[in-house]
C-alpha cells in the first residue's frame, strides 16, 4: 500500500518551500529593480543603504530613489499581489478558469470615472491628477456596490455575476467612446494613456497606502482558503454539503477580490493580464489547493508585475514602456510557453 | 424512537407550479441501507437533496438525530450527514486526496492534522482507490470521480450517507464492489445509514433493507424489498409489466421486467426531469 499520508506531508513542504523561494527571489528582485534606471545603476547594498539612509546621499541618488523607484516597485508589489490574487479568488468562486479581476467590470467602472473626470475637466484642489484618480475609484466602487446588491439576491449564481460584469463593461465601454466622440485630440490621448496601466502614477505617499491595504486585506482572502476549495471542486451543492455556505462564501470572496481590484486600477490604470496568468501560471507550479495557491499566485502577481515593469522602464531608457503593454508582451508568450510544455506538476 | 438517525416529515416542495414532493415521510434507523426507487421526475434527488438542507421544504420538517435542520449549523449538518451528487465535473484539475481532503473541512479550521490526512488515505484504501490519490481529479471517468467523491463524504465521518445514484456511471463489476462498499460501510460502522436513490431495482432487493417507491411527489410504499418491489406496484409506478420470483440458489428477490404496460394506461402519467 502506498504511504499516502507520507507523500502528501512531504509534497505540502516542497510547496512551503518553493513559496518561501519565491518570496525571497521576488525582494531581491525589488531591491535589484531599485537599483536600475535611466540614471546611475546601484548596487543591492549601496540601495538598502541609501533606503534607510546609512550611507550619505550623493546628489539626487537618494531622491530618485525614494521618490520614484520605491513608489513604483511598492505598487508593483502590492499592486501584483493584489490583483493575482483578486483573478486566483474570483476563478475560484465562480468556478470559471477564464474570470480574471476585469469580469466584473470593476476596472470598466475604474476607466469611465477617469474618463468623466478628464472630459468634463475636474479637478480637486486644483489638482486634475486627484480627480482623476478619485473619480475613477468612486466608479470602480459604484460597481463593487453593484456587486455587493446583486449578492443580497436569492437567485443570484456564479453566471449572473459573470453576466452583470459582461453587462458592465459593455456599458461603460460604450459611454467612455461615446465621451471620446466629442472629446478633445489631448483628451483622448490623456485618457488613452490612463487606460494603459502605469506604475509612474502614485507618489510614495500613494505606494505606501496601497501597500498597506494590500497587506491588511490578503489575510481575508486567507482565511477563506478551504471555502475557495470547496466551491472550486464541486461548485455550490458540493460546497453545502461540505459544510461551506456557497452563497455567502462567494459574495464575501467578490467584494474582497472587486475592492482590491478597485483601489489598484484607480491609482495604475488597467492592468489586464496579470489577474488571468498569475493564477494560472501558480496553479501550474503549485497546483490547485487555495492553501498555498492563493499566497503563491501573490508573490507570482507582485514578482510578474515587478519584472514586466523594470523591463519597460529600462530597456529603451529614459523611454517608459507602460506596464500593461510590457505584460502582454513578456507575459503572454510566456503563459502561451506554460501551457504548450505542460511542465506543470502536481 | 430515540434511536432514529433520519426523520423527514410531511416534506412538500414545488418548482414554480409544478408540485415535486407532497407529503412525504422518511425515518431512518441506524444500520439501515434505504433504497429510493421511482421513475424520473418521482421527486426522488429533490427528496435526497432536502435530507440534506441543500434545498428547503416549503412544508415539513427534517430532523437528523434529535435536531431539525434549521438548528445546525452547515458544518454540523456536514458532521451528521454526507451527500454525493449524480455527477460532477470540475474546472480545475485538484488532486484526488485533496479532494477527499474536503470531507475534513466541517471538521478544521485551517490547518489540517496528520489524523486528517490519515483519514483521507484510509478512506481511499477502503474503496480502494489508493493508486489514484497523487492523480488529477479532473482526468479520472465519471464512475471514479464518483467514487473520490463518496471517500470524500466517508472522510466527512458522518453517520448518514445520501447517495445520489452511486452506481450510474459504472460497469457491472464496479456497480456491484460499490453497492457491496455501502453495505460494508453501514454494517460494520455504528449508528451508520445510507440512503441511495438507485434505478437497479436487482440491486436494490439485494443490497437495501427497505424500499421506498416513489410516485408522483408521494411515497407510494414503504417496506422491505419483497413487500414493495410487486409487480402490481411496478406497473403502476414504472409502467412496465415484470415478473417476480426468489433465486433457488441464495434467495434473493428476482425481478424480470418483460415490457412496458399497454398504450392505454400510459396516458396518466407526466413526465418531466427529475430534479
């Protein structure tokens, strides 16, 4: 008879230890990425030096690198963490493989805010950038308490939700192209970019409030690991008589996953790809239990954005490649490299 | 009657006007395996699915040991009674052990102990499933994932099994080691149950202590196998003529069914999906 509880235990520490890998490798990806860009590289020591400020600033070094690349390696983690998480949350619940966190038109919601507030002109405290990202989040909102309403429902299923998101991003679609119809040439170039996904927008004060979201809300997304696996295996009459409420599970499980969703795509722009390959390139490598799935596909989330964006920054430098390009770029012949070798195991 | 692991009563239900259940009783003893017989649509995987509190009577009660059902919580439910649906399919390819792994949930929190995974691995030695525990649930046949999900429900421990059609999608030799497994499950486990809705009505006369044969939304008849499976019942309730004899060499019930019942009567009944 095979040692099935011997295998299982050992096969449950190779995955702690390829997540503990993964972390490693994605701080001291963070610290090399800080060390990169259009001026003066720097070694990992110099940059942990310089960011906790043991060694004397030359010039500018200590600005840069505290006011531009600590903001955009933080989003970039919390930001990838998030939004893989939110894509590994949301398949889970509605038991689809192809859900990332756009489905729910959360991010449609996010691009029509931003697209009011650059037409129409606001800005807050003379700020347009503010109103921008503002405006964006209030609609990404808007769409989560649709979301929120639509769980209250007594006959609300995994498709509805699915179908309302369709239902969203059609909308919202629609009005952004019919304000770019009468919108200015610079409007439309304004909220092209927007739309890109970019990880130059938040300032260290920005970085630092997601991040810090980000690490209050991922424990919740924790804690509903084995409801996820309930509901992933067998969907919801599985998932009752397993003793998971499928219902409330999924509606706590969207809210968490669309509010993460929103308060990223407010302050990146869209960010498409990471939510749909992040899970699924965890689910390769690690399998599919949510346990070690779901804090996997973060650190894979905050580890593809990192690179896909220290890529874009650096390789035709001083341009800027947006994130959201570099991601399809780098990440989908990568996704495609995956799935083709079927190098998945477990 | 304080020893009655099952007690339904007076179970009504209707999906939109079409009534599917319209007072039925149920009680269940320990040690017991009951049979669920009855055409397509009788109401017989709505009844299971109630048992169960996946969907909730419009009238009646259903009561596992001394509790109803509206008292307990989903997980203590899970403790009490295990439910294995028709069929199942998957979207993503888990193992099989953490499959059966599921049958633990009512019981932790998040952390699973060495006795839990013991459990799962007992449990797939029992129905023999242990070379397939490493294996992508999602690449197994219908009749083994089928089973993966019974060593799930056993991993649950509880003591009543609903079993919705155990032996659909096997060959005959898997359909009997399945049906042979149930009865081993309840006989040799204390304060154990099942209740199978099956169409093998062989089967059933074989391997359950008491039929229920349903019809139309209502319990037709209730009793051991030789007193229901007749052949006037058949032919009311399955429209087929059959005929009934004991095998001289181990005494079971035989049932042969010939044809269905003749063009006229067959005007009477309504046929929809069984739900």
């Amino acid at each position: 008879m095979p040692d099935v509880v011997g295998a299982y235990i050992e096969g449950q520490r190779k995955r702690l230890a390829s997540l503990f890998i993964a972390s490693a490798l994605t701080l001291v990806a963070a610290l090399l990425s800080m060390g990169f860009g259009s001026s003066e590289s720097l070694s990992m020591g110099a940059t942990l030096r310089l960011l906790f400020g043991l060694q004397a600033s030359e010039g500018l070094q200590r600005e840069i690198l505290l006011n531009l690349r600590l903001p955009r390696v933080l989003v970039a983690l919390a930001g990838g963490a998030a939004l893989a998480m939110a894509g590994t949350m949301m398949q889970g619940v509605l038991g689809n493989p192809l859900v990332s966190p756009l489905t729910l038109g959360v991010a449609s919601g996010a691009g029509l805010g931003a697209a009011l507030a650059i037409v129409l002109d606001i800005s807050v405290f003379g700020q347009a950038e503010f109103a921008i990202l503002g405006n964006a989040f209030l609609f990404a909102m808007m769409v989560v308490a649709i979301i929120i309403k639509l769980g209250d429902m007594s006959t609300v299923t995994a498709e509805s939700y699915i179908l309302v998101g369709i239902a969203i991003t059609f909308i919202a679609g629609a009005m952004v192209q019919t304000m770019q119809y009468f919108a200015t040439d610079a409007q439309i170039s304004q909220l092209t970019h927007w739309s890109f996904g970019s990880l130059s927008r938040p300032s260290l004060q920005h970085a630092l409030w997601i991040s810090l979201f980000v690490v209050v809300m991922l424990p919740s997304g924790l804690v509903a690991a084995w409801d996820l696996n309930t509901l992933a295996v067998g969907g919801d009459d599985f998932a009752a008589a397993t003793g998971v409420d499928p219902r409330s599970t999924r509606r706590s499980v969207l809210i968490l996953s669309a509010t993460l969703t929103a308060v990223v795509i407010s302050f990146t722009g869209i960010i498409g790809f990471l939510g749909l390959v992040a899970p699924h390139v965890s689910r390769l490598l690690v399998g599919n239990d949510y346990r070690t799935l779901l804090p996997f596909s973060a650190v894979m989330g905050a580890a593809v954005l990192l690179v896909a964006d220290t890529i874009g920054r650096t390789l035709f430098a001083p341009i800027v490649l947006p994130v959201g390009v570099m991601l399809s770029v780098i990440g989908g012949p990568f996704f495609l490299y995956l799935l083709l070798s079927r190098r998945g195991r477990a | 009657m304080s020893n009655v692991l099952l007690k339904a009563e007076r179970l009504e239900f209707s999906f939109g006007e079409r009534l599917v259940l319209n007072g039925v009783d149920l009680t269940v003893q320990p040690g017991e395996v009951v049979a669920l017989l009855g055409r397509n649509g009788a109401g017989k995987t709505t009844l299971l699915k109630m048992l169960n509190g996946l969907l909730t009577p419009a009238r009646g009660t259903v009561m596992l040991g001394n509790r109803t059902l509206d008292e307990l919580s989903l997980p203590e439910r899970a403790r009490r009674s295990a439910y294995v649906p028709q069929s199942i399919t998957s979207a993503f390819p888990m193992r099989v052990i953490d499959v059966v792994l599921l049958g633990r949930r009512p019981y932790v929190t998040w952390r699973l102990s060495k006795n839990d995974i013991k459990i799962a691995s007992d449990t797939l030695a029992t129905l023999g499933l242990d070379a397939f525990a490493f294996r992508r649930f999602t690449e197994l046949s219908g009749g083994e994932r089928q089973q993966v999900v019974m060593a799930k429900a056993l991993a649950q421990e509880a003591s009543l099994l609903l079993l919705d059609e155990p032996t659909s999608d096997l060959d005959l030799n898997n359909q009997i080691g399945v049906m042979k497994r149930i009865r081993s499950v309840v006989d040799d486990m204390d304060q154990r149950a099942a209740v199978i809705v099956m169409h093998d009505l062989n089967a059933a006369a074989a391997y359950a202590d008491r039929v229920v044969l349903m019809h139309e939304g209502r319990v037709e008849a209730v009793g051991r196998p030789e007193e229901v499976l007749t052949e006037a019942n058949l032919a009311k309730v399955f429209m087929v003529e059959a005929s009934i004899d004991v095998a001289p060499t181990d005494g079971r019930l035989r049932i042969h069914v010939h044809d269905e019942v003749s063009a006229s009567v067959m005007h009477h009944t309504k046929q929809g999906d069984e739900r």
